[in-house]
C-alpha cells in the first residue's frame, strides 16, 4: 500500500510538472511551431472610407507580418482613388500599401460601367484574375 501511495504521489508530481510547463496564464497552450507566412486575398467591393480605411490597415498589417496580400477591388471598390474622409486617410493607408510591394487589381468591367480608366492603384483586370486570387490565396476576405 505504501508503495502503491508513493507510486501515485510521483506520478501526479509529474502530471502537474509537464501540465505547468506546457500552458501559459489563462490557460493557453505554449508553442513552438514557427508561423509559415500566409498568401491573403482582400476583395473590397465598398466605397465606405471607414471600412476601406480598415481594409487596408489590416492588408498593411499582414505585409508587416511577411505575408502575401493581393486586393482585388469589385464594385463600388473600384472607386478607391476616389475616397476623400478628413477622419479615414484613406490614400495613406493606399500609398503604404502599394509602397510596401502590396499588389491591387480592379474589375474592367465595373469599372468601365463608371467610365474608368486604368491606372497604377487600379490597373484593369478581370474575372479570370479575381479566380485566380482565390485559388491561389490562402485566405480570401471580403469587405
């Protein structure tokens, strides 16, 4: 009994050793993995300055991180050069972007329907392109 008892008291010495040595506060567990860098894909298909502000600070964000970001621009999205909000710098959070080797593309055909033309923020692209963003990407968000 006696050795059944020190037997016990080892084993849930160990147990808590390595359940301590594995988690960090609240809980969370430690890792050692090292984080791959993600290909991203952003289709913004809004002209609202708050959330294209938003959009582009988390694209900013990522590239930070070393990923991958490529925005497609969908929809009123296409009228992103356009955007003028005294409270969202829209152009700024653009120009780190495109400065920082971001890559944007924009759909000819939307915009064509706004009399459109090509240009560096937003060259003409297509629906084969926007395919092509998805499949290769390996997270697509919209906004």
């Amino acid at each position: 009994m006696k050795q059944f008892f020190i037997f016990f008291s080892m084993l849930l010495f160990l147990t808590t050793l390595v359940y301590s040595q594995s988690t960090t506060g609240c809980g969370t567990t430690k890792t050692t993995e090292t984080i791959k860098s993600v290909k991203m894909g952003i289709v913004i298909s809004t002209n609202d300055a708050e959330t294209v502000w938003n959009a582009l600070r988390l694209a900013n964000y990522s590239r930070s991180e070393n990923d991958t970001v490529s925005i497609f621009l969908l929809g009123k999205g296409v009228e992103l050069q356009t955007i003028n909000d005294k409270k969202f710098d829209v152009k700024g959070q653009l120009d780190d972007f495109l400065n920082n080797g971001g890559k944007i593309l924009a759909c000819g055909t939307c915009m064509r329907s706004r009399n459109m033309e090509d240009s560096k923020v937003c060259p003409i692209s297509s629906l084969s392109d926007l395919y092509d963003l998805i499949r290769k990407s390996d997270k697509v968000l919209t906004f």
